[in-house]
C-alpha cells in the first residue's frame, strides 16, 4: 500500500507544461496527466524530461477541483504550478508510438532558493507573453 502524505487521484487529462531550452527560449508541451495529489503529479510525454528539471505546469480547473487538499505551501500563482521532475522512465520504444512517464513534485515555497523563485516568475511571464503576442498576430488582417 503507498504512503504518501497526500493521496494520489487518478485524472487523466491533458496539461500544459512550461519549461526553458538551454537558449532560454519557451518550450511549451501539451502532456496527459495519469494521476495528481496536493504534492506532485505524474504525466506522460513524447518529449524527454531530466530528474532535477524544474518546469511549469498549468493546471486546468477541473484538475484544480480535484486536488482538494491544501496547497498553499508550494510556488503557485493562479493555475501555473512550479515543478521539479523527480523520475523518468521510457515506456514502449518511441519509434512505435513510445512516452516517457514523468513523476513531478510540486516545489515548497518555504524550500525555493532565489533562484528558483525568479525562474517561475520568468517562466510565467515568458509564457505570458508569448501567448499574447500570438492572440494579437492571430487577429492582424
């Protein structure tokens, strides 16, 4: 039987998820989560994610409403959630229709570095901007 301080809740659906290249250029990727608690979630990609990585996810809200436990403690600001990959694993060989399976835990606030609070706040508005200057280009005539 697991022991976990939260429970883990079976949602699959899709997510998008935030992280920087090396030329700190916005990789953003649409991934389907597997199961979510208050501390972390486990996804599925095409893309490969390294165990110490820290990226961004932004929960839609019915994955919200699912997680009911208290999640003041970790780095948020409305849906967007800062992550560190913890496990990696490939399923299936990737020519073939393969993923990886990701396991992230959500970051502690009380345990973020500087560092790491400037990254979420640059990876919120990299996101941010992006996204906007896209909706504005879509509607140019």
């Amino acid at each position: 039987m697991d022991q976990r301080e939260f429970p883990r809740m079976n949602v699959v659906t899709t997510q998008h998820i935030i992280r920087f290249t090396e030329w700190r250029s916005v990789d953003a990727n649409i991934v389907l989560t597997r199961n979510v608690s208050a501390s972390g979630f486990c996804f599925r990609s095409a893309k490969s994610y390294a165990a110490g990585e820290y990226l961004l996810i932004y929960l839609n809200n019915s994955v919200l409403e699912e997680v009911k436990e208290n999640r003041a403690q970790v780095m948020k600001a409305g849906n967007y959630f800062l992550a560190r990959v913890i496990w990696k694993r490939s399923e299936h060989p990737l020519s073939d229709g393969g993923f990886f399976e990701v396991g992230c835990a959500f970051v502690n606030i009380v345990e973020a570095s500087l560092d790491k609070v400037e990254l979420f706040i640059n990876l919120v508005n990299s996101y941010t901007a992006e996204k906007l200057s896209t909706a504005m280009f879509s509607r140019l005539p």
